[in-house]
C-alpha cells in the first residue's frame, strides 16, 4: 500500500479486524512481552473500535505483574477474585493521530481509580507504559498483505451491565448524576 493511500485510510479510519484466539494471544504478547494463556475471549458490541473481555491464566499475570513490582490484587476487582479478567482495547485506525489525546482518556481512569471511583484501572505494558500503537496485518483480496497501525491498550474488567440494555429508573438517574457529579469534583 502506497503512502498516499495509507493516509487516505488512516484520515477515514479503519475498524481493527476480530481477532481469533491466536492473534488475540500474539497482540497480548506484543504488549505485555510475555505469552499469555487465553482460557476465554468475548468480544463487545462496538461500532468503531473493538474491546474484548479477556480471561487468563492466574498463574501467569500474577508472575507478569510481579516483574513490574505490582501485586496481582491490586489489579482485580472483588467480583474477579478467582479469575483475573482484561479488557483489550483495539482503538479505530483514525485514533493513531490522536495519541496523547488518547493516553489523556487513560490517565483520567487511572486517577478516577485511585480516588476510588470504580472504573478500569490501565495495566501497565511491557515498555511500563499504558499504550501502544501496534500493527495488524491484513490480506487484500489479491492475496497481497499490508498492515494498519491500531492504539491498542489493557484495562482491568469491572464488571456490570452495559447502559443501554438497562431501563432508567429514577432511582439510577439520580444514581448516575451522584457518580457524574462526584467525577467531575475528582476531576477538577
């Protein structure tokens, strides 16, 4: 794929393809440095980007964490006690020329999370950053392959119920506005 061409696709943006289980482990390893067991993956609805709520071994985040001098409870919720769970963020191709705006988005998470708001909490990568812009592979319809260039982040998985799917009731609306009004005094 020609320069111009790559351009062209990164201004429209691109949604990163689904992984399958062993590109879903390649990505992890490309993040974490490390191989990870992927005991289950389920992928959420999106319309952009892809998320996906990953299970792993144990065993196995613990010793990661442990090699960044982290503590594996820290990075569990009381709900995930017996089985840690990540969430994988595969951002829109477009989202690479908005990095730091991206990284801004994390850091608000990671703060949120220490003011005990509950939220995601980043894990950090094997570079001991939050992020990172990875490249996935393609193959056109000719057989010919390219790549796209993706931001590509883990969160810890909080568990709950999707909005949406949830009928209001006054009670969560004021609920909602509390959490909304005590976010934004954390974040000031």
């Amino acid at each position: 794929m020609d320069e111009n061409s790559r351009r062209k696709l990164l201004t429209l943006g691109h949604r990163p393809p689904a992984l399958c289980k062993t590109t879903m482990q390649g990505v992890l390893k490309d993040l974490l440095g490390v191989e990870l067991n992927v005991k289950s993956m389920t992928e959420f609805e999106s319309f952009r980007d892809r998320a996906y709520h990953v299970q792993i071994d144990s065993h196995q985040l613990s010793q990661y964490l442990e090699s960044k001098d982290l503590q594996i409870d820290d990075y569990r919720l009381p709900q995930n006690k017996l089985q840690p769970s990540l969430v994988l963020k595969i951002l829109n191709s477009a989202e690479v020329e908005k990095y730091d705006l991206n990284l801004a988005k994390i850091n608000i998470m990671q703060h949120l999370h220490q003011k005990g708001i509950p939220s995601p909490k980043p894990i950090p990568l094997a570079d001991n950053k939050v992020v990172k812009i990875i490249r996935i592979t393609t193959t056109n319809g000719d057989n010919s392959q390219n790549y796209i260039e993706y931001i590509a982040y883990l969160l810890t998985y909080v568990e709950g119920n999707i909005i949406a799917a949830i009928y209001p009731s006054n009670d969560l609306l004021y609920k909602l506005g509390r959490l909304a009004g005590k976010m934004d005094t954390e974040l000031q």
